[in-house]
C-alpha cells in the first residue's frame, strides 16, 4: 500500500511539474505572442458615418458636384434601456418632432403593439398552448408569433396618430445593429426641432442632431445624368457592398460615373473600437478623392443648348412626326477624351414642345447608321485586294437574282474610289462586295455569299470599333444587333450600313479611329483624380490597330476630305478649317401605335467627321433618328442632322 501511495505521490508531483512547465512557457516565455491572439480575436471595430464623397470637376476644373451638410435626427440606443424604456423615449420625442409616418407598415405596429403591450396579450394564447411552452414543445419565438397573429384590425384601427407616429419611430429605432445610429428624420427637419433637441439632447433618451453629406449640383441639369446619382444600398447590390465593408444603411453611387468610380469617390469612414460597450476612435475619416473629367462644361452648355433649339426647331417642317432626339459626341482623337456628348428629347406638353435630357441612352440606343460606314467598306475592298487606290467603276443600278434592284440615291456614273465616298455611291461598295467575295456579276445572276465574307466585312468593321464595346468608362453599353442571316442580299445592305446597328458611341469610336491614323483608342471621361494630394492622370488606352496598310488609311482619309469639300458633306461642319468626315441616310421601321406591328418606314440621319483634316483636334458624330417618314421624304425633309453638326463644330472651335 505505502508503495503504491508513493508511485501516486511521484506521479502527482510530476504531473505538476509539467503543468508548471507548461504554464511558464504560455505565460512567461510565449505571453506576448498568446495576449495579442487574444487581442485579435476579441478586438471589435465598427466604422462610422460616412464621409463627404470626393468633388467633381470638368477639364478646366470647373467645379460640377460638391457636397452640402443636412441635418438628421437620429436615435442610439441607451446602454442597458430595454424595449419599454425605448417605447417611452419615442413617446417623449415625439413632443418636440414631427414626423412622416406613412411608410409605417401593419408588421411594424403588430411588433410595436406586442413590445408594448406584452403581459397584457397573455389573454391571446390558450392555457393548453402555455403547458406546451412548459413542457418545450413551444418556445418562446412560437408564443411571440401567436401573439402577432391574433392581433385584430380593430385593436390596430384603436390606435392614434400618436401611437401609430411612436410604432414608426421604434421600428426604425430597432433596426440595425445596437451600436450603429437609427435615422430617424433626415427631411424637412426645422430649426426649432434642431434647437431643442440640440438643447437637450442628454434628457432624450438616445435621441440627437447629427448632419449627413449630400450632393450640390453648380451647373443644374447640364450633363446631369451622366454624373450618376446616389443612393442607399440596393436589395441587388447587397452582398457586393456587405462582403466589401459597407453598412446596408451607407450611400454609394448607383448610377454612371458616381458608381462608375466609387471606390475612387467615397470617402474614409473614422474606425472605433467597441469598449465596454462604448465607441473608442481608433482612426479619423477622411473625405473622398476628387476627380476631374474631360468634359469641357462649357462645350457641354452650348452643345446641349443647341441640340434642344434645333429639335424643337425641326419639327416647323413637314414630315418629322416621329423625329423626337438627337445625339452628339465629340471626342479628342489622339487621347480618346470625350470632351463633350449630350441626347436630348422632345416632348409636348400643352400645347408647346419642352426638351428633356436623353444622354443616359447614349451608350444603349442602337440604330441602323447608313453610309457613314463606307470607310470600313473601302477598307475591306483594298486589304482584299479587291479594289485598288484610284480604280473607277461604273455606278448603275444592279439586280441580282430574286432581288430588287439596287441603285445609288442617283446614276453617278463612272467614279473613282475617291468620288465613291465624296458622292456616297452604293454601287462601288457592292461591286467591292462581289470582289471580295469572288463573284462575276451579271444582271440577274444568282449570288451566293460564303458567312466568311461576312466574316471578312465585321473583323474590319471591328477594328474600327463598330458591333464591339467601345469599352468606355461607364457601367452600361450595348454592342448593338449583330444579324444572323448571311443572305448575299444582306451582304450588300451591310456594305451601306443597312444591316447591323451601332450606338452612337461606336460611330463616335469609328471616326475617331480614321482621324488618329488608325488606332482604336477607348473613350474615356476620366481624366485624372487625386488621391492624398496627388495627382494621377489616365493615359490613353490604344485598344488594336487597324488591320489596313497605312496607304489605304491615308486613301481613305482623302476621300472623307473629299466629301466635306466637294462631295454631299458640303457645309456640313461650317466654317471649320478643313474638315474631313461623312454623311449618312438609313432607311429605320417603327411600330407608331404600339400594337406590336411594324407600320411606318423612317429614315435617319447621320455624320462623323473631324477637323482639321492635317492635324485633327476634335472629332465629331451626330444621329438624328427617324428624322422624316419615308414616305414624305421626296416633298419634305428636315435638314435638323446638317445644322446641328455645323453649328456644334463651329461653336467648338470659336469657344476652344
């Protein structure tokens, strides 16, 4: 016995030893490492209001967004205040704010009425339910919602303004997390509530004045859509900003360039730690970084200006029934700077027609553009090899078999390449098209097209940035329709700009790329932005080359020369030094009662162009769609496409 009480002392002794072994080891030699895992794993940081979001300027550094402070009312709970004492600090605020209640919903006042009136629901859950509570098979959560479920409406009906102004204010009292501020007003609040509550803020029970930041817009309505709006967090954006390190209660930008470049806009928020249940500031907040953009404000006023003059303008001619918007973009070629782009819209109202801002559909609209896109057309038929600088052909009408015949708006006779796009010829474009794809017309023969032909056509047609993303800066842009069907027929029409369809943004991209010498370059608005002083600048973004040798580029150019010196752009740009561009007419259908039937043919009105011609300082394109109904279209027309583009051309060189 005394052995074994010994080997059981020596064991107990040892196992001590080791203990303390352990224990100098944690505490002594590994204290420091354990304390700060500690410290991580208990460490509670919560971040505070936002801070004002950052200022947006144009080029020139005209101040267009700033913030303002408004004040709010809000409310934070109380430490250690239960759902009674909460109830009767909203029964007190309410002596002194008014608030909008209308919002209030019935599962807010059935919470509100069971906080407050708890013990005295009792009657509302059976003696059989409450032994089934005892015995576990309820719980309390089950009790709670029999409770809510056997409210009537006349117990809710009873209720006052008051009771019904307090049951809105607690349930926005309840929401969030315990530490984070309850808005309570953020609207209309008066200078006498902002007193008394600042006045007394320590006899309210939680409730004070704090002020948020909203945006101030210097120049109105100018380009206003395009800088975006802000908001709370959507139901759809939810996860994005939570698992980023917003609060759901945070505003962000959710619309154009105020989301386009959140990250770069929003500001810091202060960081606390949570102590005894008390906000320890750990780091201040610091406001968002500025951005500037390529906008040129000023431009921007007097393109917008005459947009809407000349729309309204418009419809003093016969035929423009259906001719309500316009767009413009121009763009500065070697950097891919938009430094101005505008969509307006026409609508009457009483009697007199108003314009309202139609930008925002700028980079989503798509149309059929007409002949603008011959540049691309010539640049297939000379990389093919199917046409050569200075090749004449004869522009007659032709057909081919089981088709209509085809013509040019008139019999041009024989015509260079040059002369094809200074007079806008269909036929050279389809006699390419045969070209390329290896065929020998003759009147009414059978032509059949490879979808390789196609091919060949949309790769260039690409790299010039038609039927692709332009990849501006913005959060939304259409392609725009790619068709399907590679009939030899639609092979023509595509060759003219009658089959696909584009934005204006890629018209814009496509100009931009003949006048920069062949490099596709994305357009941008942002310019530069500062971030902790310093200054960051965007550097143009050359997205492909064009797949044509220079000669053919250089070919092309002089026939868009051509067009604004002698050819149909005649005067389209003014008195602008030089220009070079090109015009153009397609043929559009609409459904005009909305019966799902399309009933009336269109045309619309296109043309890009730059200046000047040697060393190009803007490029410019503009697209009037159904600008007249094609049935009038020989007795009536509106020249609205041809005045806005000079007019916006001269103006850009008189105030640049």
């Amino acid at each position: 016995m005394q052995k074994r009480i010994n080997f059981l002392g020596i064991v107990i002794v040892f196992s001590f030893s080791i203990v303390l072994i352990r224990l100098f080891y944690l505490i002594v030699m590994n204290g420091e490492y354990y304390e700060e895992k500690l410290s991580d794993m208990t460490y509670n940081v919560v971040l505070g209001d936002s801070t004002p979001r950052g200022r947006i300027y144009d080029r020139n550094m005209n101040l267009l967004v700033d913030n303002r402070s408004v004040p709010v009312i809000y409310y934070n709970n109380v430490l250690n205040s239960d759902r009674l004492e909460e109830i009767e600090y909203a029964y007190n605020i309410i002596k002194y704010i008014d608030v909008d209640y209308s919002d209030l919903t019935v599962d807010d006042i059935k919470d509100f009425l069971i906080d407050r009136d708890n013990n005295s629901l009792d009657y509302k859950i059976t003696e059989e339910e409450w032994k089934l509570l005892d015995s576990r098979k309820l719980t309390s959560k089950d009790i709670y919602n029999l409770k809510v479920e056997r409210i009537t409406d006349k117990e809710i009906e009873s209720l006052n303004d008051d009771d019904l102004m307090v049951a809105y204010i607690y349930s926005l009292m309840k929401k969030g997390y315990y530490y984070e501020d309850k808005i309570i007003k953020s609207e209309n609040i008066t200078d006498k509530e902002i007193a008394y509550i600042s006045e007394n803020y320590d006899h309210l029970g939680g409730f004070n004045v704090k002020y948020k930041w909203e945006r101030v817009y210097l120049y109105g309505d100018t380009f206003r859509s395009m800088l975006g709006n802000i908001s709370s967090i959507s139901k759809e954006d939810k996860n994005y900003y939570l698992n980023n390190g917003y609060n759901l209660n945070d505003i962000v930008g959710s619309s154009y360039l105020e989301k386009q470049y959140e990250d770069i806009l929003k500001g810091k928020k202060a960081k606390y730690e949570i102590v005894n249940k008390k906000l320890k500031l750990v780091e201040d907040g610091k406001r968002g970084n500025d951005i500037v953009l390529t906008i040129d404000i000023n431009l921007q006023q007097q393109v917008e200006k005459i947009l809407e003059e000349e729309l309204i303008n418009a419809k003093s001619y016969g035929a423009t029934n259906y001719y309500d918007h316009a767009f413009v973009v121009i763009q500065e070629p070697n950097t891919g700077e938009i430094l101005a782009m505008s969509g307006k819209q026409i609508i009457k109202k009483g009697g007199k027609y108003e314009a309202y801002d139609y930008t925002q559909n700028i980079a989503t609209d798509t149309m059929t553009v007409g002949s603008v896109v011959k540049g691309a057309s010539m640049s297939v038929g000379y990389q093919s090899g199917a046409i050569k600088i200075g090749e004449y052909m004869y522009d007659d009408c032709i057909k081919i078999y089981s088709k209509p015949k085809k013509c040019s708006w008139k019999k041009l006779g024989r015509i260079n390449d040059l002369d094809a796009l200074a007079y806008s010829s269909n036929i050279f474009q389809f006699k390419t098209a045969f070209k390329v794809a290896n065929f020998k017309y003759s009147y009414n023969k059978k032509f059949e097209v490879d979808e390789s032909v196609f091919n060949t056509y949309r790769k260039m047609f690409n790299d010039y940035g038609l039927g692709v993303k332009t990849e501006i800066d913005l959060p939304l842009e259409t392609v725009g329709t790619i068709g399907k069907d590679t009939s030899s027929d639609l092979l023509l029409n595509y060759t003219i700009g009658q089959y696909d369809t584009y934005t204006i943004l890629q018209l814009s991209q496509y100009i931009t790329t003949i006048a920069s010498n062949g490099n596709r370059i994305k357009p941008h608005l942002l310019k530069e932005y500062y971030e902790d002083g310093k200054k960051i600048e965007i550097e143009p973004v050359i997205l492909n080359r064009v797949g044509l040798d220079e000669k053919y580029l250089k070919r092309i150019q002089k026939g868009f020369r051509g067009v604004m010196s002698y050819g149909l752009g005649k005067n389209y740009m003014g008195s602008v030094d030089t220009p070079a561009g090109k015009t153009g007419t397609s043929q559009s259908f609409m459904d005009t009662n909305r019966d799902g039937v399309i009933d009336t043919a269109t045309l619309t009105n296109t043309f890009v162009g730059y200046a000047p011609y040697e060393n190009p300082k803007m490029t410019i394109a503009v697209v009037s769609p159904n600008i007249v109904y094609l049935d009038a279209y020989k007795t009536s027309r509106s020249y609205a496409n041809k005045r806005i583009a000079r007019r916006i051309s001269e103006k850009f060189f008189k105030i640049s």
